[in-house]
C-alpha cells in the first residue's frame, strides 16, 4: 500500500538461520573454526551474510544472509565446514522482512 513504508525506506526479504550445536562442538569446531570464519568473512564481504555469530551459551548461532529462496539459503548452511563436521547439527530458517535504506539493498 502507498504510504505505508517510509519514502527511502524498503523491507528486504533475507533469511534468518539458526543451528544447533552438537553437545560436543565445543570440541569439534576447533580444528575447523579458522575455515568456518574464513567462509563467513568472505560471505559477508560478497554481500551474502549480513551478520552472524554463537550465542554465548554455546547452544548454537544465528547467521542473517540474503539467498533467493529457503532451498539455497539452505545450501549455503550445508556447504560450511560447521555442518559438514557436525557442528551444527540442525538449522532452521525462516524468512525476515528486515527494514533497510532502499539504496542498502543490492539489486538482483
């Protein structure tokens, strides 16, 4: 509807990614955690992931990134070294409308 979002203002559809950490991951990222963060510093430099990090309890992380739909936000997850490793042993994915300046949001 008209005048229902702020001129200079767009909701962007990303999508929002939370996984479980296995009960003993505290073990099993530290031989791949230095290529798990590579990845996501790249990732983040593409544009792709906007935020991620663990929570402090070790219970798991949330990544924000942009994908085109569920099944390759899905992709990306599965393709980290977190989820081949088991790491993470379960992730869920929603979308979110995140509130962005018009101009933050890449033309697809």
């Amino acid at each position: 509807m008209a005048g229902e979002i702020p001129e200079g203002l767009a909701i962007e559809r990303i999508w929002t990614v939370e996984s479980a950490y296995a009960p003993d991951a505290a073990e099993r990222r530290a031989p791949v955690r230095a290529e798990h963060l590579a990845r996501i510093a790249e990732l983040r430099e593409a544009g792709t992931i906007l935020e991620a990090g663990a929570f402090a309890d070790m219970s798991g992380s949330l990544i924000l990134l942009r994908a085109a739909s569920e099944a390759e936000a899905l992709a990306i997850v599965q393709a980290d070294v977190y989820f081949r490793s088991g790491v993470w042993t379960d992730c869920r994915i929603r979308a979110l409308g995140r509130v962005a300046r018009q101009h933050e949001i890449p033309t697809r």
